[in-house]
C-alpha cells in the first residue's frame, strides 16, 4: 500500500491534513468522514482504518481527512455545517488526482451526516455510504441530515447500521432510506454503532457496494 500525507484546501482558506492511500492503480476514489471530533473521531479511527484496507485491496483509493480543528488541521469544529466543505476539498482534491476517475464518498456516524450533506449537493458522484447516520439534530454536537423529500440524489446511496446501535437509532436510519428512492438499507445483525467484531462484514458489504456503483456506472 502506498501511503501519502496531504494537504487541502478549504474554499474558507483552511488547510486540512489527509492522507491517500492506493496500490498506485486504482480504478476508483473514495473519501472517508470520521466520527464525531468531540467523541475522540480523526481519520485514524479502527473502523475507517478497516475499511481503507478492504478498499484499497480492491483498487480504490481512499482518502481520509481529518476535519477542521482535528489534529493538525485548521480551524474550529463544529456541528457538521462547516465540516461539509471540508468534504467537499476532499473531492475536489480526489477529482484533480484522478481526473475522469469516479468518486464517491462514505462517513461513519458524524462522518456520514456530512457525506449525506455532500451528496445531496453533489450530482456527480458515483455513491454515497452512510454508515450509521447522525439523523436527527442534536444542539451542540450534529446538524443531522436533511430530510429525504428535499435531497434528490440519483445515485446509489447505502445506509448500513448494526442492530444493536445506542448511539443512532436503527429505525430511524431505515426510514431516511425508504424515503430515498435511490438507497439501499443494511443491518448488521448484533453490531453495535462500532461495529465491534464486524469490521469484516462491515467492510465487505460495502466494498460490494462500492464496486457494484461502478460496474452500474460503467
């Protein structure tokens, strides 16, 4: 794996730290959102560590940011508003990268707020994961996502939660999917909202569904 410390730009003048990771041959780019800055998430957290792996395995690369105000990144963190330009460097850096290339995009609670804000303004990407979605708005800590009537998103989108999540609730994630006509909904059988001994099964449903976008795509 080949592993590359980067720099980006946000259109508010932030520089962001990040880091690419490949074979060096990819035939597709992904950006990965952490998990909430107040609850200890940056973009080295297990889980997207995980994934990266099973991903770059199969020819993505993958890159991972940490938001504004997380690690050596400038700036102050926030509630997700902000944050979503931060994703949006991200893609912006992934397109130049690898110009003609698809791009996707995937978040991990927190992390998957800010990818639904992203692709619902996005009309170019080739998929959107959202792995346990911060649905609701919580004051102080997630601006939660928009309502699925007013983000239209013709892409594949795939919602992924475990069945024992505490921290999101299940049902709720389940009907922000069936109210999008163009996701998918997953439930991973005793997973917790860290997937705690399911990093495999987490990471092959959505390595699949990954790789699926972009035979549909082709």
């Amino acid at each position: 794996m080949i592993s590359e410390a980067v720099t980006l730009m946000t259109e508010d003048g932030l520089a962001l730290e990040g880091t690419l990771d490949s074979e060096g041959s990819s035939t597709g780019s992904l950006l990965l959102c952490h998990p909430h800055p107040k609850m200890g998430g940056t973009m080295n957290a297990p889980l997207l560590l995980a994934l990266r792996e099973e991903l770059v395995a199969r020819r993505w690369a993958v890159l991972r940011l940490n938001f504004r105000g997380i690690g050596a990144s400038q700036g102050e963190s926030g509630t997700g508003e902000a944050e979503v330009g931060d994703a949006r460097a991200g893609l912006a850096f992934l397109r130049a990268r690898m110009p003609g290339f698809p791009v996707a995009i995937a978040g991990w609670s927190f992390g998957a707020a800010v990818a639904i804000h992203v692709a619902c303004d996005d009309t170019s990407l080739a998929a959107c994961v959202a792995i346990a979605p911060a649905v609701d708005a919580r004051p102080g800590i997630t601006a939660g996502i928009p309502p699925p009537h007013s983000c239209e998103i013709s892409y594949p989108i795939l919602v992924i939660t475990g069945s024992n999540d505490d921290q999101v609730a299940p049902a709720e994630c389940k009907r922000w999917a069936e109210g999008m006509s163009s996701a998918t909904y997953v439930e991973v059988p005793g997973a917790n909202h860290f997937f705690w001994a399911k990093y495999e099964t987490l990471a092959s449903t959505i390595a699949g569904f990954l790789d699926r976008a972009l035979t549909e795509e082709a």
